[in-house]
C-alpha cells in the first residue's frame, strides 16, 4: 500500500526503554477534494529515510498497516492500529507545460487547396 501527499511534518527521532527501540513520525496531507493529514511512522534503522525530505516536498510512501491487541490491568481488551513506512520517494512536479514545445501560430499553416468534388481516393469512408 502507499500514502502520496505533501509533507507537513516531520519529527525527530525518538528512543524508548533500554532496547533502544527508534521511531520517527511523518504527517503526510493527501492532496484529494477532502485532503487528509495522515501520520506515518519510521522505526528502527527506517527512521534514517527521512533524512533527506523537508517539509512541503511532495511524497509517496510505502506503508503497512499494523494492528495489535492489549489487555489493561482491569482485563480490558484494546486494540491499536498504526501505519508504518518501509519507504519513501520524492514526486515530481506535474508538467507545467514549461518544458513542452512551442505550438506554431495558425497563420503557419497553409490551406489545402482547391478541392474539387470529382477527387476521388480509395478510402472506404
């Protein structure tokens, strides 16, 4: 699966417990009639990738959804969904035309004659 947007946020690199288990946070704003701003999270060495993005770059990411179960001390049982990145790349910027070549005014283009009506060709139509 993958996310594309614009970037809004990118976090700093957290670290938890004595494992040293990393994370780092990314708000993606899709760019649809009702953008979303959906967060996605980089763990472990993954959270490098992010390096190189600022904010307001266009992206798409590589996600996988992730679902797990927990039960509290009163022996309720909770679930929780995340969104996790194993990759991320740059968009380019649609064509704006820019690089496209120039059209010819119409007055560069000749008539095509006469044209008389006992022309015949050997098209069907």
């Amino acid at each position: 699966m993958e996310v594309q947007g614009r970037i809004k946020m990118i976090g700093e690199t957290q670290t938890f417990g004595s494992n040293g288990f990393r994370k780092r946070e990314i708000v993606v704003t899709t760019e649809e009639q009702y953008p979303q701003h959906i967060m996605v999270e980089f763990v472990q060495d993954k959270t490098d990738l992010l390096n190189s993005y600022q904010v307001g770059q266009q992206v798409k990411i590589n996600i996988n959804l992730r679902g797990r179960e927990w039960v509290n001390p009163q022996g309720e049982t909770k679930y929780f969904n995340s969104i996790q990145g194993w990759r991320i790349e740059a968009l380019q910027a649609e064509a704006s035309g820019e690089n496209l070549p120039p059209v010819p005014p119409m007055d560069a283009f000749e008539p095509a004659g006469d044209l008389k009506e006992d022309d015949h060709d050997d098209l069907p139509f």
